[in-house]
C-alpha cells in the first residue's frame, strides 16, 4: 500500500452545513440547514447542538426511508386486508341471515296456507274425498295424512338449515385460522426485509470493504471518528444518503454507523 502521507487532505464540503458570511440561515425551498463552525463558540454552542441534532435526525431519516417506507406500504396493506376481511365477514353474516329469513318466511307462509285450507269447509272435504279415492286406488298408504305431508317437508327445510349454518361455520373458521397466520408471515418477511437492509453493517450481504488512509476527528454525531488503517464496512448503493464527497459506512471494530469523507478511505474489495 506504501507509505500514509502525513498530511490529511481537506475535508469534502458539508452539504448540510454551509457558511454564511453575515448569520446562521435556512436555505429557502431546500432542507439543508446552515451554520459557522466558528459560531459553535460561545454563546452560539446550544444552537449549534440544536442545528447538529436537527441533522442527525435528517441523516437517520435519509438512512432509513426505505425502511419507513415498507413499514408504511405493509400497514396499508395490512389496513386493507382486514378491511377485506371485515366486508367479507359482513357478507358471509348478510347472506347467512338472508337464507334464514327466508326459510322463516317460507314456514310461516306454508303454516297460514295450511290454516287457509283448513278453514275452508268445502276443501277440507274434497281433501277428505281426495284421500278415500286415493287409499282406494292404492296410490298412497292408509296412513297418509296431514302429519305425514310435514314430515316430508320438514326435513328438506332442516337440511337446508343445517347446509347453511355449516357453510357459515366453515368460512368462520377458515377466517380464524387462515387470517393469522397471513398476519405472521406478512409480519416475518417485512422483518426479515428490514434486516436484510442492516446487514451491511456487520460485514454480511451486499456491502463493500475500505481501509483509512488518514486519521479523521468528527465535528458532528452522524460522522465516523477513526485512525489511518481502520476498516470499514461500506453500505451498498442503494442506501447511500444523496451527501457529495461523503459515504454511508460502519467501523468493523466496533460496529458504529455513520458518514466517512470519500477522499480519506481506500476501497479495498466489494462483497456481494
């Protein structure tokens, strides 16, 4: 690798922070705050705290939107799923009642037809006369009567009742059980892909390695301190923070996350 040059290069820009000859500014229609490094003296030291953890949680939410934005599109998804089940719940419950209703009205429109009939004097007697003839003939057994005709009815209703209520039972059921389980497995995979987004970071999956060239001393909390000879892991494309001149990594000695400058590490080898 040859001999560490002795003098640090300068330190690539930072585009989060920018000097302002006459005061501390906000760019307007941008999001990048803005202040002096000399204005950290002094009595300026609680606002430039402030404008430094007002940037650390810019660069943890730049770090971390794609995660966030998972997280939002597996809540909608999860929203509209129970809304799925909630209507499909609905429906089941509607039709179940509608079938029942209509076995209901159905009994009672053959019990007032029934009392209808027998009410009518002139038809009970034909009835009668009906039955004789037909004893007579052999078409039906003596003992063939009112009773026997509901008998024959009354399992037909209670067939249909009992296929409605085991078809209600069987979706209510398939729902309890089916329904978590989508639940969990929708729940593991978007925790094994919010993982898979920080493996990076100890030396697994898609990362790249580098080595310090300098030794650098970090001004704000989302930059990297280190020594010249350092290691690093180097998060993917992908996840790099839109910052020019400064890189998204983490110390393989002990594991800590932040922005190193570009021109004081040497890439050593990609892993991928």
């Amino acid at each position: 690798m040859g001999d560490i040059p002795k003098t640090n290069p300068p330190v690539p820009p930072r585009n989060y922070y920018v000097e302002n000859s006459q005061k501390n500014y906000i760019r307007s229609g941008g999001d990048i705050f803005n202040f002096r490094t000399s204005d950290l003296k002094g009595t300026n030291d609680t606002v430039g705290n402030v404008w430094a953890l007002c940037n650390s949680a810019k660069f943890v939410e730049q770090s971390f939107r794609g995660a966030f934005q998972n997280f939002e599109a597996f809540a909608n998804a999860l929203i509209s799923v129970a809304n799925m089940l909630t209507s499909m719940q609905n429906a089941a419950y509607s039709t179940v009642a509608a079938l029942v209703g209509i076995a209901d009205q159905y009994k009672l429109l053959k019990s007032q037809l029934h009392s209808l009939v027998c009410s009518l004097p002139f038809l009970r007697w034909i009835r009668f006369i009906w039955q004789k003839f037909a004893q007579y003939m052999h078409m039906k057994s003596g003992t063939t009567t009112e009773e026997s005709v509901w008998n024959d009815a009354l399992p037909i209703l209670d067939r249909t009742d009992s296929d409605t209520f085991s078809s209600a039972n069987v979706i209510f059921w398939i729902f309890l059980i089916i329904g978590p389980y989508l639940i969990y497995k929708s729940l593991r995979s978007f925790s094994n892909s919010f993982e898979n987004t920080k493996k990076w970071a100890f030396g697994e999956g898609s990362h790249y390695r580098a080595e310090a060239l300098f030794d650098f001393q970090s001004q704000y909390s989302q930059e990297l301190s280190f020594q010249a000879g350092d290691c690093f892991c180097i998060a993917p494309k992908e996840q790099q923070p839109a910052i020019k001149g400064w890189i998204l990594g983490s110390a393989v000695k002990d594991g800590r996350i932040g922005l190193i400058p570009i021109n004081y590490i040497q890439l050593v080898k990609s892993s991928i």
